[in-house]
C-alpha cells in the first residue's frame, strides 16, 4: 500500500471515529427523536381501530371424534372382503388433510365471510354496499382468518387457526362460526360420498338380484320342459308308477319316476313364484338389499375428522403485527432523522467555529 492510499485509509477510519462521536455527542437528540417517532406511531395506532386475535389448536382427531362415520361406514360395508373405496373415504389421515386445507382455503374463508352476520353488520356500518368495495374487503377481512402450522418439528399433526378482528369478541365467535362452518360443510361431503357409496351398492345388488331371477325362471323353464318330456315318454312307455332299480346314466329326463310322480312335480315346478326355492342366491340379495334401504344417513353428532387440544382462547393483549410494524419503523425512520439533525448540526457549528 502506497503512502497516499494509507493516508487516504486512515482519514477514512477518522472520518467514520469522528461520525459516532457526533452520535454519541448528540445522543440525547437521536433517542428524543426515537422517543418521538414511538409517540407519533402510538398516536396513529390509538386513532385506527385495534385488531383483535383469537386463535385455538387443531390437532389429528382421536377415535372419539369420528366414530359416527366409522360406525356408518361399518354398516353399509356389507362385502367385507371389498372395502378399499370406502376406506378411501373414511381414511383419518387424508380426511385430517383435507379438513386442514379447506379450513385454509381462500375460497372457503370468502363464502363464510359472505354469509356470516358480524361481517354483514359490519359492511353495512362502514357504508360498503358496492360489488367492487365488498368483493375487495372481504378479500383483505379473509387474510385475517390465519392456518399455520403448530410446530414444523415437534408435532406434524398440530395447526393453529387464528383470526383477527376489530373487536376482541367478534374474533372468537368468527374464529368459532369459521370453524362450525368449514366442519359441516367437510362433514357433509364425506357423509354424502358414504350415501352414494351406499346407493353404488344397492345399484349393484338390484343388479345381481335382476340377473339371478333372470337365471332362475329360465332354470325353472328348462326344468318344466325337461318334466314335460319325461312325462310324455312315460305315458308312451306306460309307465305309470315308479320303477325300482332303474337309472339312465346322464339323462336328464328322470322317466323312471313314472308319469303320475312327473305329472305332479311338472305341475310343482310350475306353481312355483318364490324363485329363491330354486335359487338361495336370490333371499340372501334380498336381505342385503333390504337390510341398506333400513340404514339411514350417518348419525355425526358433532363428529369431525379433527379435535380441539384446547378450546378457542382469545388473546386480549395482543396487538397484531401490523401495528408493532408500524411502531418499529415510526422508530427507526425518527433514529435516523434524528442522526441527519446531529450531522447537520455538527456541521454547522464547525463552520461557525471556523
């Protein structure tokens, strides 16, 4: 390093040693500038409305808190050996899931806003009666209702919803209705897909049920004309009794019962309209089937496919981040003013000096 450079170097670190001094000198004006800025941005705060939170812990739900759609889906799971559609519906984890996306959907937030009566009294209170200004200010109200993560190590199955409000009682019973809304709006469209799961399989029984009456009358058909056959080579034969210690091997006319036995169970067979006696197949459809037309729709009773580690709390000294933000900059912004007023001043009084 050349001597000019150095000497450049050291008027440099002077200059930077004799800037603090000023600071530290005129420290009084900085923090009262500071001091004023924190005043300035709680004065702004106190005139705005204060934002309000409320927030409760959602957590993978327990045995309890989904036992109506298990005990359901137990009913109506007449094929044990078949379970894998209705497993897809009532599986704990995908339903958790899924409960937790809808709870954090924008659009799901937009239609309880839309019909929630704190957020209807409260456009109509500040004159927003306009498509434009209430399609707006639900959109900025719906980034209020937050879904986050608990912990991102500790416990994967735990979510905080918050959701913050002008008022500290409007931000509990939102939380609360956002909540009861989102549940029964998962509720029924997994008790709905339960019910046509249920109807799939009745469609399908009253299919089977058609094809083996079907089966059967044409069964019974081949069975009067086989009768009839044996019946009239009988009578040609003259056998009118049963014979004894005679069979035809592979035949399906059975002549040897003679024609009064064939003449009877021709007329048996014929009489006959509770096909099931031909056919077991046919009571067991049946039953099955009558058995899901007594089943009515799942018994929920408060069931979800989520559980409350705690109930909603409310936080009533909590101020929201946008307002400590505001307090940050206020200060920040006033420190450096009040640094450019020390240099200032500094400035001039050495030129005064001089």
């Amino acid at each position: 390093m050349s001597s000019d450079e150095l000497s450049i170097y050291h008027e440099n670190q002077l200059n930077i040693i004799n800037v603090f001094k000023v600071f530290w000198a005129k420290k009084i004006i900085i923090i009262s500038s500071m001091i004023f800025g924190i005043i300035l941005a709680l004065i702004i705060i106190n005139n705005s409305k204060q934002w309000w939170e409320s927030s409760a812990e959602i957590t993978h739900p327990q045995y309890s808190n989904y036992s109506g759609f298990i005990n359901y889906a137990d009913k109506i799971n007449i094929d044990k050996a078949v379970v894998e559609n209705l497993n897809r519906i009532t599986n704990i984890n995908n339903n958790y899931t899924s409960f937790i996306n809808l709870l954090s959907s924008k659009s799901n937030k937009l239609a309880f806003l839309q019909k929630n009566k704190i957020i209807l009294d409260y456009l109509n209170e500040n004159n927003i009666d306009s498509e434009d200004k209430i399609t707006k200010k639900l959109n900025t109200l719906s980034d209020d209702i937050i879904v986050k993560k608990k912990s991102l190590i500790l416990n994967e199955h735990s979510y905080t919803i918050v959701v913050q409000a002008d008022d500290l009682d409007n931000s509990y019973s939102l939380l609360n209705d956002y909540i009861d809304f989102t549940t029964k709006i998962y509720n029924d469209a997994v008790s709905l897909s339960l019910i046509k799961y249920k109807e799939t399989e009745l469609i399908n029984l009253q299919q089977q049920l058609r094809y083996n009456i079907s089966y059967t009358k044409n069964i019974q058909k081949v069975k009067i004309q086989n009768t009839q056959l044996a019946l009239n080579i009988a009578e040609k034969a003259g056998i009118n009794e049963p014979l004894s210690n005679y069979y035809e091997k592979g035949s399906t006319f059975n002549v040897a019962l003679g024609s009064k036995a064939l003449k009877a169970e021709n007329k048996a067979i014929a009489s006959i309209t509770d096909l099931s006696v031909l056919n077991g197949s046919i009571t067991q459809l049946n039953s099955k089937i009558k058995y899901l037309e007594n089943i009515d729709g799942p018994v929920l009773n408060g069931n979800s496919f989520f559980s409350f580690i705690q109930t909603a709390y409310k936080n009533p000294d909590h101020i929201s981040t946008s307002n400590k933000v505001i307090v940050l900059v206020f200060a920040l912004l006033f420190i450096c003013i009040g640094m450019v007023i020390s240099l200032a001043l500094n400035i001039f009084s050495t030129r005064k000096t001089v």
